[in-house]
C-alpha cells in the first residue's frame, strides 16, 4: 500500500512520512523473515530447491535492486563473471538472492564512499575431481592464490607445488599438477596486486584443464567493498546471531546482526562456506562458495524450458557482432567488466589507461578502424574526458562515436558532456542491456530491445489484461493497483472457481496474459486451480487434439506446449515444499507477499517482454 500511495500526489513531508513508515515496515518484514529463516535451518527443515537459474541474471538484479541506494550515496557498484561460468546452473537462485541480499546490503551500508564490486570465479572441476576437498575455510583460501596461504602440505612423490600449497589430503594415483592455477584470480577493484593489468591478464586467459565436462561446479562469489573494516578480534564471532562488530555499529548503523548468520547457514547447507577479509578502515571481501550441477534430473526439462523462455538472452543484438571498441579507463578491473558485456555480444576490444594512449590508438594509421569509444568517466579526471573528445576532434578527420559511462552525473554536467561530443552516457550500474542499448544508440541504431528502465512506465503494459486470483479484498485491491500502474487491464476475482470461469469465458484470441494466483484459498486452492487450467488449455488447442495423446517426460500434469497462460504464485507461504508445490501444479514461478513494486515490475518483464508495447519517442538509458 506505501508504493501505491507514493505514486499520488503527496506534499514532500507527507512524501518522507510515508518512505518511513516503508523502510519501517520492509525492516520487519526482513527481520521476520530471517527469524523465520534462522528458526527452520536450526530444526533442520530448511529446503533447499533445485531449479535451472542464470546466474549473470541474478547479479544484473541485485544490481539493480540497490542501484537507487547506491545513487543516494554516490556509490559505484559492478559485477563481473568469469567467462568459464556456464549460463545455466542448477540450484536454489532464491536463497543465493537472499545471501546476496544481505551480503550487498551490508556493504551499502558500511560504505560511504568509493565501491562495491562483486566477482563471480570458477573453480577447475579437474582439481575437485582429482584432489580430495579441503575444509571449506581452507578450500576459499587455496583458491585465492594471492592471499593468506594454509599449511603446507607434501604431494605425492615429494613434488611441491606452489600454487597448491595447503592441500590437506590427496588421492595418490589421480593427483597430477599440470596447471599453475586451480581458479582465476580474484580481482579487486582496489589499488593493488590485484587490479593490475597483469593480474586481468592472467584471469582473461584462465581456462579449465580439460573444459567443463563435469556435473557440478564450484563457483566462488566475491562481494568487496571499500567501507569501514572490520577488527581482526571480531572477525569470528560476526557469524553469531545478533552480534555485530560492536555497539557503536549498531546505534549509527542499525541492523540487527542476524543476516550474516543465515548467510553462512544458507551457505554451508548447500555444501560451501563463507569466509571474511577485513582491515578497519580498508574495506572487507566476504566470500562464499556454492557447489552447483551443471545439468538436471529427469524431470528438470520442463523447468529449463521455461526458465529460458522468460529470461533475457544476456547477448544483446547481432549488430553489435564484429565492432571494434575502444574502452578507456586507467582501472583495468573496471575495463573488464565492461569487456566481459561486450565480448558477449561479440564486440572487438582495445584497450587505453590514459587520453595519450587513447588518441595514439585512434589516429593510427595502420590496423583495423574503430567503430566506437567506450570511456569510464570514473577512470579519469574530469578535465582529461573533456579533452579526449576535443583532441579527437582536432587530432584526426574521423569522427568517432563516443560512449560515457558514469555515476549518474547532476544536470550541469550532463550538458557539458553532450557538448563536448559525448554522443551518450549509460548510468552505472552497469549491465549488459544497459550497455549494449546505450553502446547502439551512440552508434545511431534503433534500440529495438528496451532496457528495464525503459519499460519501467505507465504504457509497459498497454494492450494487456492480466488476472488476479485473491480471496482477501486488500491483496486483490494492492495487486491490481500496481498493474494498472503499467496501463495493464485488470480481472480480479476472488477464488480458484472463478478463476478457472474467467479463463474459459476468455476469447481464444483474447486469452489473460498472465495470472496472479494466490495459494491459499477456500474451496479451491490456487494448486487445483492451476492444474485445471493447464488440463483446459490442453482439452481445448486443436494442435494437441490432434496428436491424440500427449506424454511428456516431466509427468502430470500435462500442459499445452502451444497456448500456455503464465501463471505466478502469490504466496507468504514459507513452509517446507510450497515452491516446488508450485512448479509440480504447473506454474511458472512465485512471488512473496508482501508485494513488493521492483519485484513485481522484474518478473513481469521475464514473462511479458517479448510482447511490451514500444512506446514512441523512448530511449534507453
């Protein structure tokens, strides 16, 4: 209800009554939520899901999850994944959501200026099949080979090696060290060993022994941020419920200390651990580990299916294939992540740490041309990105689009970028959608693909009609206010019954968009509902009559391939089972209550983006 009323005209005071009484109600929403978290991994009963997930996906959410936190204090916040990370992974993306969750937020919080960067690496399964694991504290720490080193350990036959030192237990005949490096290296956005260009280089070149033909990978997640630092002292216990570094934390910071704890619970029940970093005044790095399949059960097709229905491909537009880009950034770290987008999509990189290098580059006169300039504004002093543009200007008679990427910058000098010669200016954090629409736009193509800050106005949904299934008035009344927001049409009703009436009253070229259905309802509940759906949509497409009978590997129900209605689960239901109830009935996803507008607004995108209205006149930013 706050987020509805926001969206009305409201003086400013009323405004900030009503962002207190949000973030008020958010924070017991949370804390509720992590007792509740805490409680059931305790009484062992905690359930771990195992779903086709996108993990590029997962960190373009969280950032943009915090992305109006980090604007407020003039944050800048990055993720980079290495290329060996497969796209599709098996595993519960809620609960990596909520440790990312916790783990970003704290260092949002802890921070008041500089960055946050995330880093995804991938551990070579040549390793983990050949080597008996360490502990999982030793294990993070072997594969930072930068960092502190565990004791020594003999491998067999006497060898030593370096790099793997720390290793505790060995099967004899099967140990055969070929390879320098069990991972990437972890790279850091802060000045150091390992933000120099010898250490992108070494992780741009990092490949698996072998490839990646194995079941399961390790992937090591890495959240660095530059904020206050934690005391050695307190580094072990800050994984107790309820504690945090010490009581002056909590009175100018706030929180409660429980999230850390069901991090490394969440954590550790999936079969990793986390570790921390930190020196006062420095920063810290939390890092955790996940042991995650790399291919489904039987069963998991239809899942897989689905879940590559409704996400973003992540690559982009094929004009972009074959483009050469100059980046200029005097930070190699932050180059890569915008590398790793465009190579992607296919796009040609060079690269320049300073103006001379970047004009040197440009007005050669061997080699392939450019197409485009890609320039961090936080890689370089306000008076260096005005020049670049005007020596460009006068050092050759090309004319080269150039990029901006930047903190949103205030209005002023936003203007002077545009008149200096920047064509365009994408606003961190950066995405790959973001990017390559803003990297089109610079190039003067149509943006054909809208960015979700596009699609985040009152016409996203026009031309749709959604349906909301809700006993409770309040849950109806605040669910389909939030869609009309986006110019959708709404069809409330308050039952499974109803629900399934109002679908076969529909006109087959005039069928619901998506459902919204809530679980737990008298007479019929939002599974029985579902499932007749599903059963209806096959009894009635001519296409499935036609082959007689249908089986699918994946069992009951059966569902029409052909005109399948999205159907969401709305649900508060924390209890053991609830989401895989969810997929087994057929849907397609679910949703918390209390609804929340950002996750509302990202999980219609998923489903609904292939058919969002274009809206005249806009532009991606």
């Amino acid at each position: 209800m706050t987020n509805l009323l926001m969206g009305t005209d409201l003086t400013p005071q009323q405004l900030e009554y009503v962002k207190i009484a949000q973030a008020s109600g958010n924070a017991l929403v949370a804390l509720i939520s992590d007792v509740l978290d805490l409680s059931k991994i305790e009484a062992g009963r905690m359930e771990i899901e195992t779903v086709p997930f996108d993990i590029r996906e997962e960190l373009d959410n969280i950032l943009s999850l915090f992305e109006e936190k980090v604007h407020q204090k003039k944050l800048e916040i990055s993720a980079l994944v290495h290329d060996s990370v497969p796209r599709w992974l098996y595993g519960d993306p809620g609960r990596l959501r909520q440790v990312l969750i916790n783990l970003v937020g704290n260092a949002i919080k802890f921070t008041k200026q500089g960055s946050i960067f995330l880093c995804v690496r991938l551990v070579d399964p040549y390793f983990y099949e050949t080597v008996s694991p360490p502990s999982s504290q030793q294990f993070l720490d072997l594969v930072d080979t930068r960092r502190r080193r565990i004791p020594e350990a003999e491998l067999p036959d006497g060898n030593h090696d370096a790099s793997l030192k720390g290793v505790i237990a060995v099967r004899s005949n099967l140990f055969r060290p070929r390879h320098p490096h069990m991972a990437p290296p972890r790279l850091s956005m802060k000045s150091g060993p390992s933000s120099t260009s010898a250490c992108v280089a070494e992780w741009r070149n990092w490949k698996p022994i072998g490839g990646l033909d194995f079941d399961e990978v390790i992937c090591v997640i890495s959240i660095e941020d530059s904020g206050i630092g934690i005391p050695k002292f307190m580094q072990n216990r800050l994984f107790e419920p309820f504690v945090q570094a010490d009581s002056s934390t909590s009175r100018e910071y706030g929180g409660t200390g429980i999230g850390l704890s069901i991090c490394q619970k969440l954590v550790r029940f999936t079969g990793g651990d986390i570790v921390v970093e930190s020196e006062p005044g420095e920063g810290s790095v939390f890092k955790f580990s996940l042991v995650l399949p790399t291919s489904g059960q039987r069963g998991d097709l239809q899942k897989l299916a689905f879940a590559m229905k409704r996400s973003p491909s992540g690559l982009g537009d094929e004009r972009i294939r074959g483009i050469r880009v100059l980046l200029v950034d005097a930070n190699p770290v932050r180059q890569e992540v915008a590398a790793t987008y465009l190579r992607r999509v296919g796009a040609l990189i060079e690269y320049a740490d300073d103006v001379d290098t970047a004009l040197e580059l440009l007005t050669r006169e061997n080699g392939p041309p450019f197409q485009a300039v890609i320039v961090d504004l936080q890689g370089m002093d306000h008076k260096s990105s005005i020049q670049l543009v005007q020596r460009l200007k006068v050092s050759t008679a090309k004319t080269f689009p150039v990029l901006a990427l930047s903190i949103p910058p205030d209005i002023a000098l936003q203007t002077e970028l545009h008149e200096a010669g920047y064509q365009h200016i994408v606003h961190k954090p950066l995405r790959c959608t973001t990017l390559i629409s803003g990297l089109l736009q610079t190039l003067g193509m149509q943006v054909t693909n809208l960015s979700r800050k596009q699609n985040a106005n009152a016409e996203m949904l026009t031309g749709k009609c959604l349906l909301v299934v809700d006993d409770n008035m309040v849950n109806s009344t605040v669910a389909s206010s939030m869609l009309q927001r986006y110019g959708a049409t709404v069809v409330t009703v308050n039952g499974g019954n109803q629900a399934i009436i109002a679908v076969k009253q529909q006109e087959s070229d005039k069928q619901f968009d998506m459902i919204l259905m809530d679980i737990q309802m008298p007479e019929m509940d939002g599974y029985e509902a579902t499932r007749l759906i599903r059963k209806w949509e096959v009894d009635k497409c001519e296409q499935c009559r036609a082959l007689e009978k249908i089986e699918y590997d994946y069992g009951e129900p059966k569902e029409c391939p052909h005109h399948r209605i999205p159907i969401v689960a709305v649900t508060a239901d924390v209890m053991k089972g609830t989401h895989e109830m969810c997929f087994s009935a057929g849907m397609d996803d679910y949703i918390p209550k209390p609804l929340d507008q950002r996750q509302l607004q990202l999980l219609l995108e998923r489903f609904l983006e292939h058919r969002l209205v274009n809206t005249p006149g806009s532009s991606a930013k």
